[in-house]
C-alpha cells in the first residue's frame, strides 16, 4: 500500500517533466525563436504571479475545498494598489513610503477578504465553491466599482517598481519570491501540525475534528493566506504592466486550478505535494506562453485551458470506489 | 406504570409539537419567496409609483424576464440533482454567436433559417450532454466540468466570428423581437412555453420523479435499480437545451450574434434558482419555484436600474443574494461538513 503511494507521488512529478520536455520541443519545432534566451526569460518572469496564486491555491485545494474567487480578488487588488498610489501620488510623502504603504493596505484588504471568504465557508458551513462564486461576482463588481477602466501608473513613479526587473541569473526577482513562497508553504505543510492538520482536513474532516484539530481555524487561515497570495500576484501584475485593469484576473482562476491540479492535487483533498505545484505552474504558462508565440488565436487559450483542466483532474481523480457520490 | 404511559405521552406530545413546528416552518419556508417578491413590488411601487406600474415597464419586465427565467429553468434540475452547472455564461453566449452565424448575417453567405436555430440549440445540447458524461464518467465534481466548459464555450464563441459579430438579416428573425402576442411579447411567449415543457417534465414523467430521488438520497433510487447515471446525464442536456433557448433569444433581442449574449447570465439565473427555494442541497424545489425566484430578480434588477443605481453594483448585489439566501437554506451544526 505504501509503496504504491509513493510511485503515485512520483508518477506527478515524472508526468509533469515530460509534459514540459514534450511541450518545449513542439513548441520549439513550431517557432524556433520559442527557445530563445529573450523568450526563456520573459516565460520565466511572466510565471511569477501565476506560481504565487499557485502557491496560495494549492493548501485549499489540499483542504479538499475551492477558491473560485481568486481570479477577481487578484482583479480588485490591482485596481485598488493602482488606484491608491493615484490617491497619495501629490503628498508631501517619499514615493518608496507611498508605495510601501498602499502595497501593505492591499495586502491587508486581500487578507481580510479572505478571512471573511473562509469564515462564511468553515463557520456557516456554506460549501466552498458556491462561497467563492458569490464572492467573485462581489470582487468583480468592486473591481469596476474603484475603477472601471485600466490606469496608468504615471511616469515618475516608475522608479519605485524597477525592483520587479532586478533578476539573479536567469531567474527574475519576483520568481525567486514566489520560489520562496513556496518553499515557505512546503515547510509549514510538511514539518508543522497546522500543514498536517490541513492534510488531515482533506483526508478526514469529521477525524480531524474529533482528534482536536481546530478545523475551523485551520480553514480560515488558508483562505487567508490564499487573500494575501493573489493580491501578491496582483502586485506583481501592476509593476509589470505599469498600470492596473479591472478584469486582469479574470483568466487566473482556471489557470491557478490548472496548474494545481496538474500538480497531482487531487480535488477531494488530502493528497497532493506542493512543490510538483511548480511544474503544473510551469506546464501551464509554457502552454500560454507557446501559444502566443506561434501565434495560435488567442480564444483558443481559453479552449485550451479548459480542457487542459479537464483532462488534469481525470487522470488525477480515483475512481476506485464505486460508491463514491460526486455532487 | 401511570408515570410510563404520562411519559409516553410527553414524549408523543413532543414530537407532534416537533412536527407541527416542522411543517408550519417548512410553508413559511415555502411562501417566503412570493412574499419577497410581494414586498419588493410594493417597495418600488411606492419608490416610484406610476412609473414602475406604467403598461410599457411591465411590458419592459416580461421582455427582460423571458432570458434569466430560460436559464434559470434549466438549472433548476441540475440543481435539483444536487449538482452545479457554471457553464452558463459560456453555453449561452456561444448559441447566442452561432445563431447570428447559422441564418442569414452580414458576415458570410449562410442562410439556414428555421433550421440553424435548430442547430445552435443543438450545439448547447450536445455541450450539455458532454458536461454530464463528463461529470459521471470520470467522477469529476459538476462544477469544475462545467466550470471548463464555460471556458471552452466562451472560446468557442469567439473564435465562431472572431473579433467582428455578425448581424442577423432575416427578416422573419428581426421581427420576431418586435413582435408581441395579447399584449405579451412573443419571447416571452417562448420562455413561457419552455417553462410548460419543463413543468410538464418536472410533474408528469417518470424522469422528474427521479430527479427529486437523485437529489434527496442518491443511493435509494440507484439500490431500487434506476440508472442514476443517465439520469444525470439527461438533467444536464435538458438543461443545455434550456440555455441554448435562452441563447437564441439573446441573440433575436440584441440582432445580433456575441459572445457578451450571456456575460452575467449565470449570476442572476444562480441566486434566482436559490431565492426561489430550491435547495443546493438538491431534492427541494422545483420549477414554480423558479419562476418566483426569477420575477424577484428581474423586479429587483428593473427596480434598481430605474432608481439609477450604478450598473456595476449589480453583480455584487446577486452575489450577496446568492449567499444569502443559501446561509439561510443550508444545514448548520457542528456534524455538517462542508467542502
């Protein structure tokens, strides 16, 4: 029994691998400049807010629960960072203080929108889908609602977010962040009882409780944390693109599913290995990013990534028991 | 033995009382829409008198009702069955393309009439029945099928008239929206007629009977010998069936084939589905239901719109509803688990 588990473990990485060569080599065979350093280090840089949404998603789905709001929190965090600085941009204060503090208010508000999300679904018992449904139609109303057409950041505030260009190596700044955020959230989930109390969760809820794990608690914290990791992106997503829109996430949420899903994460919750995240995070924005390259029409992204997720969670899903319901 | 039999008593006196409590709760629980939908009216009536009540708005009411009622119709029995559909916004704004492109359109030299309507239903048909197998086949939850198949939709729809909508030129199409019959729009008359189609669904056949089974408790009628299965399967093509309906009508009323036919379809369709009493839980409801909680939605939307409130709170509004209503409706307690 065990020794099947762990073939399984590595059966997501191994799988992930070859997807990415298999990718990679087609791509390459389609359009030669797909292999280029210029496109290898702008596929790297643009992976940086998608891994850390990843990274935030994965314990949820771990939890055997969902966030469907993702995509529209990392919406109205991006409008709101933008449209805070455009609030403080003439005080008297330094750029670096102003942009500290509206990056520390939008972290702050993702965090307590998340609470609330995790509260109304661990406390009311609301399932966790139709919570985040309901909340995605909130964010994206209050996403219009602050600004319902992009802005830019003005020019002499471009300073201030040249942090997001400064790369060691090959490897860009934000993805190292987002390599640590994962690492963080790998250590948390393997080496301390709140990560083997959300695999618990996942596995056993009515066991978890029983044995005193504070579920309630556990859930909102995740939910939590999950807050504070799209309004990261989000950030991200600002100080590439220079300016905010009300509707950048919205294709996020599938490709955060994706990506954690084609990790190995299985949708039922408590089984799954965070750090195969980071392939599922690399099959997907090689996808993205490949299709743009050989110029594939950009609707057929959309296609593509649903069926992308389809197929994901078929070969991950056990269908051993037959007496399982699915709902 | 005196002291038994008052106990027994107490005990049966108790549980009368306890299943009085029940029932009286469960007909509030019942007429509570229809009060909601009374007290809104009486709201907007006195906010806004003659205007609201004016012949043209209830007119302009049915006229905005016919599109959410044919959406919610069909959901009503996915989530009848316990299950969740979010293609919606996809389904119905692909139909909503294909059918500017199947009958005769500035955009290229197709005229297939009658007959294209009947393809693009066909189109959301199949989507559903997918969705369904999909779901059942692979054991994969409901809403993350239909999730992806909101995306393959939307992206399906696009690519169908790629970035310039084509505009519908048959003559009979164009009159169609225009039209009204006894004083009812003829698109409401459509919705009107689907919703007979799907009461008559709901009561009269064997298949409505067992969606009420699937959703109560799925292992009765799967241990009774019903193919649970196909049952599922069915609920999902009607219910693609229903959008594609809908979808056609959005593309007759705006004259026009784009994906946007069903942006924010899915929300209003979702909380109206819930407000009117059908529990996600699944075995509760029903069609009728529906129809209220639809009238609440469209009133409540209408009312609002003519109140002038900014468009984009709209959305936020259904999602509060939408939690609202199943806060209210959904099991609590310490024993529930919620995933």
């Amino acid at each position: 029994m065990k020794k099947l588990k762990i073939n399984k473990a590595y059966f997501a990485t191994y799988f992930s691998i070859a997807v990415i060569i298999c990718l990679m080599l087609i791509f390459t065979v389609m359009e030669k400049s797909f292999i280029n350093a210029s496109n290898i280090n702008n596929l790297l840089s643009d992976t940086a807010p998608l891994m850390i949404m990843a990274a935030g998603m994965t314990p949820v789905i771990l939890l055997g629960s969902i966030d469907l709001s993702i995509g529209a929190m990392c919406s109205v965090s991006n409008v709101l960072v933008v449209s805070l600085i455009m609030k403080f941009k003439d005080t008297i204060y330094a750029d670096w203080f102003i942009m500290l503090v509206t990056f520390l208010t939008t972290l702050l508000f993702s965090v307590v929108g998340g609470i609330i999300l995790g509260s109304i679904h661990a406390k009311l018992k609301v399932p966790s889908f139709i919570a985040s449904l309901a909340f995605m139609s909130i964010w994206n109303s209050a996403a219009l609602l602050i600004s319902s057409s992009p802005i830019s950041i003005p020019k002499k505030l471009w300073g201030t977010i040249e942090w997001y260009k400064i790369s060691i190596g090959p490897l860009g700044y934000p993805l190292i962040i987002a390599f640590l955020i994962m690492i963080g959230y790998y250590v948390i989930l393997t080496r301390t009882p709140l990560g083997r109390g959300i695999y618990a969760i996942g596995a056993n809820e009515r066991a978890a409780r029983m044995s005193g794990i504070s579920v309630d608690r556990i859930k909102i914290a995740v939910f939590a944390v999950n807050g504070f990791c799209a309004a990261l992106g989000a950030i991200f997503l600002m100080a590439k693109a220079k300016s905010c829109a009300p509707t950048v996430g919205d294709s996020f949420t599938l490709m955060v599913i994706s990506a954690v899903v084609l990790g190995g994460t299985a949708l039922i919750g408590g089984s799954g290995n965070i750090l195969n995240t980071i392939m599922g995070v690399f099959v997907v924005s090689i996808i993205k990013n490949g299709m743009n390259i050989v110029s594939i029409n950009v609707y057929w992204q959309k296609i593509v990534f649903g069926l992308v997720v389809l197929i994901a969670i078929a070969i991950n899903t056990d269908r051993s028991s037959r007496s399982f319901i699915v709902k | 033995m005196g002291e038994k039999n008052q106990a027994a008593l107490s005990i049966r006196e108790e549980f009368a009382a306890k299943v009085k409590a029940d029932n009286r709760r469960e007909k509030l629980m019942k007429w509570a829409p229809v009060g909601v939908l009374a007290a809104l009216i009486l709201v907007f009536c006195i906010l806004k008198g003659s205007s609201f009540l004016s012949l043209s708005n209830l007119s302009a009411i049915l006229n905005q009702w016919s599109l959410p009622l044919l959406v919610a119709l069909g959901l009503t029995f996915v989530i009848m069955i316990g299950s969740i559909d979010l293609s919606i916004d996809g389904t119905v704004g692909m139909v909503g393309s294909l059918t500017a492109i199947f009958v005769a359109n500035s955009k290229n030299t197709a005229n297939l009439g009658i007959i294209g309507l009947l393809l693009a239903v066909l189109c959301s048909v199949v989507i559903g029945f997918l969705v369904g197998v999909i779901h059942v086949k692979f054991k994969i939850p409901s809403f993350m099928v239909s999730f992806a198949f909101m995306n393959i939709c939307i992206g399906i729809g696009m690519l169908s008239y790629s970035g310039k909508p084509a505009t519908i030129r048959d003559p009979l199409m164009m009159a169609i929206p225009k039209a009204s019959f006894l004083g009812i729009p003829v698109i409401t008359w459509i919705a009107l007629a689907v919703l007979a189609l799907c009461f008559y669904i709901q009561e009269y056949t064997p298949f409505g009977r067992h969606v009420y089974a699937v959703g109560t408790d799925e292992t009765i009628p799967k241990a009774v010998g019903i193919n649970v299965n196909r049952i599922k399967i069915k609920v999902f093509t009607l219910a693609g069936f229903c959008y594609g309906v809908a979808g056609i009508v959005g593309a007759l009323r705006l004259g026009q084939g784009q994906i946007a036919i069903g942006t924010d379809q899915m929300f209003p369709a979702q909380a109206a589905v819930v407000i009117g009493g059908t529990a996600l839980t699944g075995g509760k409801g029903g069609v009728m239901n529906t129809v209220v909680g639809t009238l609440i939605m469209t009133v409540l939307i209408n009312g609002l719109t003519m109140m002038g409130v900014n468009p984009n709170i709209k959305t936020g509004i259904q999602g509060v509803i939408i939690l609202i209503a199943v806060i209210f409706t959904i099991k609590h307690g310490a024993t529930v688990i919620s995933k």
